[in-house]
C-alpha cells in the first residue's frame, strides 16, 4: 500500500518548505522513498506558455481565464501523475494549494481522485492568517502573485479554513510561527 501525502493550504503558507522539511523525516521514519510533485514544479513552465498565449501575461495564475480553463487541468494531471506512481507502489507527497479538492473533500477519497483503491491518504492543511501569508506573498516577489495581489479583494473570497469538524481526516499545521514539536506530531500522524 502506497502512501499519498497532500501538503496544501492557501498561497504564502510555506507549502513547498514544509514539504521539503517533511520528506527526509518521512524518509527516515518509514524506511521508504517519497516523490515530491510540487504543482509549480510541474506546471510553472507549462502554465507560462499557456497563459502568455492565452493572456499575453505569462505570470498569470489566478484571474479568472486560469481559473476556468487551466486551473482544473493541471490538478487532474498532477493527481494523475500521483496514481501512476502509487501504482507502481511509490509513495508521492503533493504540493498546491488544493483547496478546491480539500473544500470537496475528494482529497480523501481514492476513487474519486483516481488513484489505486487501498492508497494511504494523509492531507496536512498549511494554515496562515491572511495577513501574515499576504506579506509573505509580497517579500517573497514572485511574479506569478502579481495578479493575486493586485486582486486581493477577489482572492481572499476564495480563501477558506477548514473546520476541523467538518473535515475530521485533516491534520492542520499552523505555520505562522514554525513549531519544531507541532511538525514532529504531524510526521507521527503522516506516518
């Protein structure tokens, strides 16, 4: 049985550094190897292209035109490329802001992402007060934020946190102040 990790959370939360802390504890833990499938990793040079065309603004990743018709393509190639691996018996850990996926909660369901049936499914949400995270987006200087934040009053209408009520499987991780015993409780929950 194959493990599926998602790491995901809103723009600005430190997704990817968590990840990359993540998968060396993972490592070590269960004695397996973890591919790591970053949705800017894998779709940054492909989503340019398209959107310069489609846009003729390449950094575009959030106006409506990418949302409508770019947005759900590269998470269904990504959780494609996932299930090939799981497949295989690779473990895969997932980076991006998921948060469609977590608000439906496909992300906790095998059959509904396509991936093979008695996939292990972890999801870490990355939570970060709207503020601290748009400061980090604005320190950070990626072109690819030039549209969120020139449309922040849009953006942040998108914007959710999970009620741990409501999604009962997600294990949240504050991320506003790294917490070495919160990230060491989440490796156990991952493992």
């Amino acid at each position: 049985m194959a493990r599926l990790v998602f790491i995901a959370g809103h723009a600005g939360t430190g997704k990817t550094t968590l990840a990359r802390r993540a998968v060396p504890l993972l490592h070590a833990r269960t004695g397996e190897s973890f591919c790591v499938l970053d949705k800017d990793t894998v779709y940054g040079a492909y989503s340019a292209k398209v959107m310069g065309l489609l846009t003729g603004d390449p950094d575009d990743r959030d106006s409506p035109t990418y949302l409508e018709h770019l947005r759900d393509q590269e998470y269904h190639g990504l959780v494609e490329v996932a299930a090939e691996n799981l497949a295989l018996g690779v473990n895969v850990v997932l980076v991006g802001p998921f948060s469609r996926e977590v608000k439906s909660k496909r992300v906790f369901d095998p059959l509904a992402l396509g991936v093979p049936a008695d996939t292990r499914i972890r999801v870490v949400w990355v939570a970060l007060d709207e503020a601290t995270a748009k400061a980090r987006i604005v320190a950070r200087g990626d072109p690819r934020d030039r549209y969120k934040l020139a449309h922040w009053d849009e953006y942040r209408k998108r914007r959710f946190e999970p009620d741990p009520a409501e999604f009962p499987g997600l294990l949240r991780f504050d991320n506003a102040e790294f917490d070495e015993a919160a990230f060491a409780r989440m490796i156990d929950a991952i493992c």
